[in-house]
C-alpha cells in the first residue's frame, strides 16, 4: 500500500481490527498463560470477562492458532462414550452455539449431522452403546440403519467397494463443523479487549518454580514473574511439563489431514469410518476437508507425507468412487499429544501455580470453549472446575482410567 494510503487507513482505523500487538513484555503479570492455540485464547477470555482478572499475558511461540487449533478438521461433537465424557463435550457444544454473537464475529458454525458407520458387528455394538449412554444425558444419537445413511448422503456407496459393507451407523444430529482460525481469532480479539496482552512470537524457554511453587517464566524476550501459569501447549507439552520436573503418559504422533479442490455443495452431513480409517465434510467453500488415522509411530514434527495421502484417496474411492478425478490442493500435520485413555489432562497438579491443559490429541478442538471456561474457573479460583475433576493428571498414578478411545473419531 502506498504510503500516503497507509497513513490514511491508520488514522482513521486507530485500533486494530483483530488485536494489538503490544512492542514489550511487563515484568510481572497475574496470571501467564503458555500457547495461543484456542485453548489459551479461551482461557484468557473468560479469565477476563468471567472473573476481571485482566493482567494476564498469552506467549505464543510462533502466531495466534498456528498449532493444532489452526490445522484441524474443526469436527464437534458430543456422543462419547463416558458420561465424564458425554457431560463434557456436551456444554461445550452448548457454548458453541453462542459464540458467533458474543465475539461479533462469524466462525461459520454449521450444524450438519455426524455418521459414525459401522462395517462390522462389533462396531454396531459400540455404536449402540455410544447411543444409548448419549441418550441417558439427553443428547441426540441413534443408531440407524444404511436406508436412513443412504437417504442422508445419496452418494454413498453403501458396498464400499464390496469388501467394508456398511450395516448401520451411529448418528448424532448436533455433529457441526465452524471455521477454525477464527475461533482462535475471536477468542484473541475478545480477551484483548478485555485488557489481556497477546504476545506472538514470544517462546517460553524456562518455568522456575520455588519451593514447588511457580515464581515465574524466562522467555526469549525476557524475564516474566507470575504465581500463575497456564500451560495449553498441546503437541510441546512434554517438554513444557520438563522445564517444571513433572512426567506424564504423553506421547506425540503426527495428525495428518488434506483438502480437496472446491465443488459445488453435494456432502451435507459429516461422514466418519473408523474402520476405513477416514472422515470426510463439506466446507463453506466446498473443499473437502478429509482426515485418517494418527501417523503410526511418536514423531514430534509437523511433516506431511505422501503415503498418507496415498492411503487416504484409496479410502476416500471405496466409500465415494467418483471421486477419482478430484484434485487435492493442501495437506498439512500437527502435533497430536495423546493420552492412554484418549481422555484429557486438566486442572492442577503438585506444581503450587501450574495448571494443565493438555492431552488433547486428536479431539480437542471441539472442546476449546469448555476448556477456557472450566481452566479460567480453576486458574481464578486456584481449585478444578467440577467438569474437570476426572481428568485430574494423576489420574494415570491413582489407576483411575477415563476409557474414551471407543468414541475416537478414527482409529488408532
Ligand atoms: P494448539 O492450537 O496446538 O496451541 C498450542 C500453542 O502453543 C501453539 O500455537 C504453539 O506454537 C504454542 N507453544 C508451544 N510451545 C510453546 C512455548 N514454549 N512457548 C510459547 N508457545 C508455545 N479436534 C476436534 O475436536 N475435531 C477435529 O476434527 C480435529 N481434527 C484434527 C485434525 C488434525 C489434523 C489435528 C492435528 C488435530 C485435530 N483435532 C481435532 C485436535 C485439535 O486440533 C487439538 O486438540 C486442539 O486444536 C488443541 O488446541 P490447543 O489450543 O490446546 O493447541
Ligand atoms: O474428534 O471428532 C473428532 C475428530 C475427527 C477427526 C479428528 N478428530
């Protein structure tokens, strides 16, 4: 833009449209929160706006939402398979519903219906069970015949190429998709004006901690003092959990996904196979935003491969042949960190001060507004929201299992 213009659009738009980028860190704040992926953004929210707490700064290593939050498939849903779980899920797709209005801005939340299809006799049996448990909670699932999957998705080859027939699946009516960076963004936007500082491109190095208390965080901009640390660093969360001497069971796989060239709108529901170990929807735009299993093996990079996207197109054909002359445009990887029980680590641990938001693998995105509200309770309060209490991380000492890899999207 030429100069003149420049000067013109600063005067007349003095505040920035999405939010500030103050130029130095304070020495001290009341709070720190570690990842400006949606989790952190969200706990910054409601930290602000629920409990006034405002001398809060967010430290992002690289930019707002450039991590798992910015690389998902943006699937949500709340048919689980634990009540734990199922309570969970369930309120943050309530919050869903309101967060368009309250950020004044448009996340694309499309509610669209979410097939979990059954190839198998045993994946029928699960999906009843995930029916069944679901409803106890009042959340909308059944289990559904290939007619009523067939009526839904006309496109469908109910076959699968002969050798996967489908025999039923799990259907739950509130499964939605929404734009994933603007939820980083509106959550971003929102806390800044509410006072807290984003800072990007600001890593932190080191968490000391006194007497098991947290004292502060040295960052690659300098040295912060906080009694509070959030950490919500998802696939870096080993090594943050290092920098204050605790362990846990996590272990990072890569999470790769891909996009197809734009089509007119012909997928309307959200089409997962576990069995085929692929899932499939329908942006605004028309991409198809297409997703598998985790990479098999622990690697702590966001490389994408050709084998996946080999295997995945192989997939894609057995349930949707013509599809065979679509081009794929963009493949990506994130950093999944995954627990045994595919459950989430939540709230705080012996670190006096240093609070966990963590394990969130491959199904964390739907959670983002349950996870700010419940850690900015537990942040402000210094005692774990009730909805968190069975993720506690030492859960895994304690030998108290939140089994939810029969609800994992795609198999692992
Ligand atoms: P992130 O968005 O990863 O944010 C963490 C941030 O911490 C990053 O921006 C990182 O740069 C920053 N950071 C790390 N270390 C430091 C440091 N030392 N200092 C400062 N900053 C640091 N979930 C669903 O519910 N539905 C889906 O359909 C779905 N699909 C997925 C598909 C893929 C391909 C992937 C990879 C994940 C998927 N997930 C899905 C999971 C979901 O993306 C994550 O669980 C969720 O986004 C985690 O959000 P977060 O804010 O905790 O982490
Ligand atoms: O949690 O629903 C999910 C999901 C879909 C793809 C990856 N995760």
């Amino acid at each position: 833009m030429p100069l003149r213009l420049l000067k013109f659009a600063r005067s007349n738009y003095p505040e920035p449209r999405m939010f500030r980028q103050p130029d130095r860190l304070q020495s001290s704040y009341d709070a720190v929160i570690i990842g400006g992926g949606g989790h952190g953004l969200a706990a910054a929210y409601y930290l602000a706006r629920d409990y006034g707490m405002t001398k809060v700064a967010v430290l992002e290593k690289g930019y707002i939402g450039g991590g798992n939050t910015g690389r998902n498939t943006t699937i949500i849903r709340s048919n689980y398979l634990t009540p734990e779980g199922v309570k969970f899920y369930d309120e943050s797709v309530r919050l869903w519903q309101d967060l368009s209005q309250d950020f004044d801005l448009n996340l694309f939340y499309s509610t669209r219906g979410h097939f979990t299809l059954a190839h198998t006799d045993a994946a029928v049996r699960t999906m009843r069970w995930r029916s069944e448990v679901n409803k106890h909670f009042g959340i909308k699932s059944e289990l559904v015949s290939p007619e009523k999957i067939q009526q839904a998705c006309p496109h469908l080859d109910l076959d699968c190429g002969g050798h996967a027939p489908v025999l039923g699946a799990l259907y739950h009516a509130p499964g939605s998709i929404a734009r994933h960076d603007a939820v980083a963004w509106g959550y971003g936007r929102g806390a800044d004006q509410r006072g807290v500082e984003i800072h990007q491109q600001t890593e932190v190095l080191n968490i000391t901690v006194k007497d098991d208390r947290i004292t502060g965080v040295w960052t690659n901009r300098g040295e912060i003092s906080t009694s509070k640390v959030l950490c919500a660093v998802a696939g870096f969360t080993p090594r943050l959990l290092q920098m204050v001497g605790l362990r846990s069971p996590l272990y990072i796989h890569p999470l790769q996904a891909l996009v197809s060239e734009p089509m007119k709108p012909w997928l309307d529901p959200i089409i997962v196979s576990g069995s085929l170990h692929v899932y499939v929807s329908q942006t605004a735009r028309g991409e198809l935003v297409m997703g598998a299993s985790l990479d098999p093996y622990e690697l702590h990079s966001t490389r994408s491969t050709f084998d996946f996207a080999e295997g995945l197109a192989a997939r894609m054909l057995d349930l949707f042949p013509f599809l065979s002359h679509v081009n794929i445009v963009r493949q990506w990887a994130g950093m999944a960190d995954m627990t045994p029980d595919f459950a989430p680590i939540m709230g705080k641990t012996p670190i006096a001060g240093f609070y966990l938001d963590a394990g969130w693998g491959t199904w964390g995105f739907k959670a983002t507004p349950v996870c700010g509200k419940t850690m900015a309770y537990t942040v402000a309060n210094d005692q774990n929201h009730e909805l968190i209490q069975d993720f506690s991380l030492d859960r895994f000492t304690n030998y108290e299992l939140v089994g939810e890899k029969g609800a994992a999207s795609v198999g692992h």
